[in-house]
C-alpha cells in the first residue's frame, strides 16, 4: 500500500472516531467502532483485551524503537534512520487498522493510542517542520507505555529509558 494512501486511511480512520462526531457511518468502513472516548481508562479497573494482530504489530513497533533508543536519547539518531522509524510504525499501524478485531469499546480505547503513533510517526518524518523528530520518538515510546498500561498483552514490556 503506498504510503500516502495509508495515511488518508488512518486519518480517515481516527477522523470518524472523534469525539466530537455524533455517529459513524459503518457502510464506508470495515469495522465496528465504540462510541467514542476522549481519554484512556480501563475496563472496569481491568486492562482491555486485545488479539495476536495488535500484539504482534505493538511487538514490532517497540522492537524497532529498542533498537535506535541509545541513538535518540545521545540525539544522533540520523534523519534517513528516523524516516525508516516512521515508516515502521505507519506500516505497523496500518497493520493494526486492518487486522482490528477488537470489542468496540477496546477498539475506540485504541483510537487514542493509534492517534498518538501516528503523531510521533509525522514527527520522526519530519513533516512536523516546528518539532524535532526526537521527539516524535518519545511520543511513540510514550504510547507503547500507554500500550502497556491499558491493555492485556502478558509478553509486551514497556520501554525503560
């Protein structure tokens, strides 16, 4: 999938989950959505179920972090490696997007960590000329820790740094 076709679908994914939209038109996409979720929360006091698809995308997005971590915090993580960075976790996104088989609760919850990958993935691409992509790598560590924190995957650790 070219990558600016899967950008409009990720945005047009996350765009029909915001809050501030009344309803969903479900004919114009594949999956069902929950209502809509302005912060994450638990389950009833308890981590959302997820399934091997999300798992396995989540797995390959901290493993490829991991890897460049000790370059970002020295900040010598040069621009072409941050373009790889950022094309891995779109890729691992719209993997996600695809293959999601979540509760619609779980899935709307997922939204905002999907959101906030997306957001660190534009800005170690540098699209997001006003902020170095450093920080878009902490963004991205950030929702792999949110990852961990409200949703059950038994393997997933999050990244110390």
């Amino acid at each position: 999938m070219k990558r600016n076709t899967l950008l409009a679908l990720v945005a047009f994914h996350l765009t029909i989950t915001a809050p501030a939209m009344a309803a969903t038109d479900h004919a114009s996409h594949s999956h069902e959505h929950g209502s809509a979720v302005a912060s994450l929360q638990l389950n009833a006091g308890q981590k959302w179920e997820t399934d091997a698809a999300l798992r396995q995308s989540m797995s390959n997005i901290r493993q490829a972090m991991t890897a460049s971590l000790h370059a970002i915090h020295e900040n010598r993580l040069p621009a072409k490696k941050y373009d790889a960075l950022a094309k891995k976790v779109e890729h691992e996104v719209g993997e996600i997007v695809a293959n999601c088989k979540l509760a619609p609760e779980a899935d709307a919850q997922l939204h905002l960590i999907v959101a906030d990958l997306m957001t660190g993935a534009e800005q170690m691409a540098g699209k997001t000329k006003s902020v170095k992509r450093q920080r878009g790598a902490v963004g991205v560590i950030g929702a792999l820790e949110k990852y961990s924190t409200y949703f059950e995957d038994a393997g997933f650790k999050p990244i110390t740094h």
